[in-house]
C-alpha cells in the first residue's frame, strides 16, 4: 500500500492535484456534483467495514421492530435480490484472460480506488470490466472523478499509463444516449490515434447505445457528410476536418459540452491550433475543456489562461520515462544513423523488448523482419521522400 489517501478526492481536501486543485468549475453539473458529493460524503466518513456493519445492524433493529413472521421474509427477499442483482451482472461478464504484462510503480502505485466508487453507469462498468480493466490506474483516479464535475482539466501523465480511458470513461458516462446529438469532441493529431481512441470507446461503451464516429483529413468528406446524417453522439478527428464539417452546418456542436485534447502539446502546434481555435466558436459558452499529454511546452499556458476556466491541473509527471526502463541516446551524424541502430540491436539481449523512438516524415514506412540467424527483429525504415533517405 502507498501512503496516498483513497477517498474522499481531491476538492474535497486530501487529494492530490496541483494548480487550480479543487476549484469547482462554474458549469458544473450541479444535481450530478450534490449527488457525487453526498455518496463521496458517506463514504469517506464512514470506512466500508463499518458501514457494512452499520448496514447490518439497521438491517436487523428494522427486523426486531416487524412484528410478523411475513414482514421478516419480505425484508429478507429484498435484501437478498438486492445483493443477488448487484452480483449477477458481475458473474455474467466476459471477462479476458489477464494482462500479464510487466507493470512499473507508474500504473500500480494507487490509491486503491475502484471503478465502482465513481458511480458510473452499470453498462459502462460491464464495458470497463469486460476489456480486463479490474481497477483504475493513477492517471484514471485522479481525473475520472474531477471531470465527472464538470471541471475543466489539463492532466498530465506518462505515456501508456491509461490516459486514453482518463477521458473516455467520464466521457461516456456524461453522454445522454437518448438525446441524439454531438455531446463530445475527442480531438487527436492523427487519423492513426483517432482510430485508437474511438476503438476504446466502442470497447469501453459496448453495452451503451452510444453512437462514436471517426473523422479525419485524408479520408472522402462526403462519406462523412452522410454519416452525419446518422445519430452521433462522441466525435473523434483531427481539427482541420471537424472544422470544415463545422463551417459547412453539417457537424452541428452547439450542444457539444465536451472537448477533449489527447496529445495536447501537439494539438497546439502551429499547425493545429488555428482550428481549435475557431472550433471551439462553435460550441456553447458552458463548454468543459479536457487537455492530456506527457509534456506540456510553454503554449499550453497561454491557451490554459485563455480557454479554461478554473482548470484542476494534475500532473503525475516527476521526470518522463517510465520507472524500471533504462534511457539512452546515440549522438550520430545521419549516415550512420542504420549503422548504430544495427549494432545497438545485436548487442541488447534478444530476450528484451527494444522501444525505439524515432520522428518519421510522412512519407516513411516502417516494417519489421526477424533475422532468423540471430532471432533478433529488425526494423527498417523506408523514405520515398529521396531528400530524406
Ligand atoms: N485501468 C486499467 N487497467 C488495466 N489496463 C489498463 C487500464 N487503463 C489502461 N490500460 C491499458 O494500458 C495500456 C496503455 O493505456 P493507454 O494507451 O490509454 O495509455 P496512454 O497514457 O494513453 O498512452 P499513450 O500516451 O502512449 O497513448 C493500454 O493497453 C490500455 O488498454
């Protein structure tokens, strides 16, 4: 056990969270926020043996006082299909085998809290537990319930610590499935990742009627056009696509009260961020911005200061890599660059994994070979771009 307390969360004093750390966000949802605050309430005041205990007792003083033998069993009944229900649906799920791979003190050092203690819905739950989620990971702990109030975040966290269902869990949870309108923009840098992401939304949100489409540059506009046409409820793409959708009246986001920024340093580069920028017109003033990255450069601040109001900041980042992977870099002159890369590969034992992080231009591909002599894979690195090569 680490020492981070489990409950109650951060804005209600003894949480974690920097910055604007438990400011309420103006638009919150208020009924939602009054019914989350008393349930954390009970909870955090009463420990969960002792409220059992006290459960039981009520239970039973209510039982001393019925005075028939029929009132006894009816009391009984209910409160036996009461756990029998609370139980079935977990008995029921498909469950996949568990994940067995290695995990850093980055995801395992949490405050023990469980998907359930956010109150999410039961469909939702099946989802998260059927894609092998047994509990949340620190990232998900801190954000799942802040963004449940309706506050703004800029959240930051290591890669592959479970950002993605950070914002796609309360995302879905907020969505009202019956009111078929855009209610959540996901907004990525890449087709790739908006692939990725609205993957996990269907996944996690496989026992919601929640209708996810993706929309990217790069793909036909008219097929989008008409998919729009459809009931859409969650909407992942890139900026430049969603905006001219937007301009053309056809992505209608004026009651799209989330927007969520995945890779959020990338998103405001030059290249992005004149389009969210006029994106973000098109929503309603009671908007409730999520950013998340691992790094957040400088142009962060001012579009913070500029678009969020009273953002929770989270910042589970003390240095970028990983705990237990080992970092190095090769200063090498371009023409040696497959050279080092070879010998780097044959001398690393065969039996460990090898990430390798590289900036590709658009036109590189890259595939991977196993030289069956050593047993090694090999990556290799193909450029049509000549210039490049
Ligand atoms: N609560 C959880 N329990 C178990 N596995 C989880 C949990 N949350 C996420 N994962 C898994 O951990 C892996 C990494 O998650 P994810 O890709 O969301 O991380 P990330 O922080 O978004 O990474 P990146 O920044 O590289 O996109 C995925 O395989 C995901 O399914």
């Amino acid at each position: 056990m680490n020492s981070r307390s489990r409950y109650p969360p951060p804005w209600m004093g003894g949480g974690r969270g920097g910055g604007g750390g438990g400011s309420m966000h103006p638009n919150a949802n208020t009924s939602f926020q009054h019914r989350n605050q008393q349930q954390y309430m009970q909870r955090s005041s009463v420990p969960h043996q002792q409220q059992f205990q006290n459960q039981q007792t009520q239970q039973w003083m209510r039982r001393n006082q019925l005075s028939s033998d029929s009132a006894i069993d009816e009391v009984e009944k209910t409160v036996q299909s009461e756990n029998g229900s609370s139980q079935d649906w977990k008995a029921r799920l498909k469950i996949p085998p568990l994940d067995a791979r290695y995990r850093t003190e980055d995801v395992t050092a949490t405050k023990g809290n469980d998907f359930e203690d956010y109150f999410l819905k039961r469909e939702l739950l099946m989802g998260i537990y059927e894609k092998g989620f047994e509990r949340p990971s620190p990232i998900q702990e801190e954000s799942i319930p802040i963004v449940l109030t309706g506050s703004d975040i800029l959240a930051r966290a290591k890669n592959g610590t479970g950002k993605t269902a950070a914002f796609c869990i309360p995302a879905l949870e907020k969505i009202d499935q019956d009111n078929n309108v855009i209610q959540v923009i996901i907004l990525v840098p890449t087709r790739e990742l908006a692939l990725q992401t609205s993957q996990v939304c269907k996944e996690l949100g496989k026992h919601l009627k929640i209708q996810v489409m993706v929309s990217t540059g790069g793909t036909s506009l008219k097929d989008d056009i008409m998919r729009l046409y459809q009931p859409v409820h969650l909407l992942v793409g890139t900026p430049g696509r969603i905006l001219d959708l937007a301009r053309k009246g056809v992505c209608v986001l004026k009651d799209c009260s989330m927007l969520v920024m995945d890779e959020a340093d990338k998103m405001l580069s030059p290249e992005f961020l004149p389009s969210i920028e006029q994106l973000i017109r098109f929503l309603p003033a009671s908007r409730q911005i999520l950013m998340f990255s691992a790094t957040f450069p400088v142009t962060v601040k001012a579009f913070k200061d500029r678009y969020l109001q009273k953002p929770y900041v989270i910042n589970l980042m003390d240095e970028l890599t990983l705990k237990g992977i080992t970092q190095f870099y090769a200063f090498v002159e371009e023409r040696q660059k497959l050279h080092c890369l070879n010998t780097l590969f044959s001398k690393v034992a065969s039996n460990k994994p090898v990430y390798n992080f590289l900036q590709l231009c658009k036109s590189c591909r890259t595939s991977c070979q196993e030289d069956h002599g050593t047993g090694l894979f090999m990556l290799l690195y193909t450029c049509e771009d000549a210039s490049r090569s």
